[in-house]
C-alpha cells in the first residue's frame, strides 16, 4: 500500500503492506528485507496472537478496498540459514527472526515447516484458492525457497509518527484492541509543524518580491504624476496668438 500504518500510542510498532499486483515486481526474500532496513524497518516479526490477528485485519480491509487485490502470499521475517538438520525433526526450532526478536510465537499452516530447500518463511494470502487440510490458505505461516517471489510487511520500531491512523479510538474490552489508534492527534500535529514550517522562506521570499514590485510601481506612477502638468500643457501657447487666416 506505500503507506505506514500505525496503531496504538508512540509505545507500539507501526507497520507498511508492500503489495504488487504486477507479478514482475514482487521480490524474493533478501530484497524484501533489504527493502525494510532501506525504509528504516524490518521485516516483520510476530510476538503475540494479538499481533497476527492486527495483520489479519489488515489485510482483510486491503481486501475490501476494492482494488483488486488478489491472491498473493507475504514475506514475513522468520527464516533458516544452513541447512543443517534441516530434514530432522528439530528443523521446527531453527527458524529465527530477522529482526533479533525471540518471539517463540508460531502460526504454522498444518504440516508446516517442510524444511528441506524451504527457508524462508510467507503468511498466506491466496483468497481463491480451495481450502486444504488446515483450511482456507489465509493468514497461516508456510516455509518456502527464499528466491521465490511474493509480497512482504515492514515492521517499525516504536516512536514514529503515524503516516495514516488506523482504526477507531480502542476499547479496552477488547485485548486485540491494546493496539488500536489513540495517536490520531499526536501524529496529525507534527505532520502539519512538518509541511508548514519549509514553507515559511518561501512564502517570505514572495512577499518581500510582492512588495518591491509594489514599491516599483508606486514610484513610477508619482514619476508620472510630478511631470505629466507639464507635458500636458506643451501643445497649449501661453499667450494667445492671432491667426492671419482668420483676419477679414
């Protein structure tokens, strides 16, 4: 979507939807990290079954936008490097965040990981696609090669400004709702501080040429003033003359 969405207060992370419809576009798993570290983010990392389910409802209204949206899985930043024990049943515990984070949260599609070649790590996102024996292939996590090409999320460290405030104000019977948007106020405020304050040389520079085009003109016209009376009167003789035409 291009665009930070940010829930909660400055205490809580924000988050960035890189989805392309265009095939050709989306990337394998390396440049869908280097891409977040570029932004100034990572790739995402889930502590909690409350954040899975706040990523859920993104890309649920993504969905609804009616913009054509259509199946397309997300790099999510848990991966394997090496290939040992990579066929054995510990391969499970070798996944780690790419971020630093020891997050032991999993949401694992049944099955999954398959290990093998398959170390990197999607959330699903294949709304057309027939349901399989974990159910529809929404949301839950599947391992696969890293240079296949899919969509991703960045994940930003607290105390960024929301770029766009997501949700309704929280309600706090809700546990999910912990990171629901109360920073509406505190990041509408700085973005305007932000756009403004560049502005204001600018908008001094125009002034300052406003009034020295003012101030040009004015002394021209009491140019004009000071000597049009006599150049008014030039064609006009002082004295009056008698014409010889008009003699009898």
């Amino acid at each position: 979507s291009g665009q930070k969405v940010c829930y909660g207060d400055l205490k809580h992370s924000c988050y960035k939807l890189a989805y392309f419809q265009d095939l050709s576009r989306r990337v394998g798993f390396q440049e869908a990290r280097q891409a977040c570290e570029i932004d100034g983010g990572a790739l995402l990392s889930l502590e909690s079954e409350a954040e899975q389910q706040l990523i859920e409802n993104m890309l649920q209204n993504l969905t609804k936008s009616g913009s054509g949206i259509s199946d397309g899985d997300f790099w999510i930043g848990l991966w394997r490097s090496g290939d040992g024990l990579a066929t054995s049943s510990a391969c499970p515990d070798l996944y780690q965040w790419a971020d630093g984070s020891i997050s032991p949260f999993r949401n694992w599609y049944t099955d999954e990981p398959s290990c093998g070649s398959e170390a990197c790590v999607v959330m699903y996102h294949q709304p057309t696609a027939n349901p399989g024996l974990g159910g529809p292939y929404l949301y839950q996590w599947n391992d696969d090669r890293c240079n296949m090409k899919h969509n991703f999320i960045c994940k930003y460290g607290p105390g960024i400004f929301p770029t766009v405030p997501a949700g309704n104000p929280y309600d706090t019977s809700k546990p999910e709702d912990q990171y629901h948007v109360i920073a509406t106020e505190t990041g509408i405020i700085p973005n305007l501080i932000y756009v403004v304050i560049p502005t204001i040389p600018l908008l001094l520079l125009i002034l300052v040429a406003f009034g020295t085009c003012c101030f040009q003109m004015l002394h021209k016209s009491k140019g004009r003033t000071k000597t049009s009376p006599n150049q008014s009167t030039l064609w006009i003789s002082k004295t009056p003359r008698k014409d010889s035409s008009m003699e009898v």
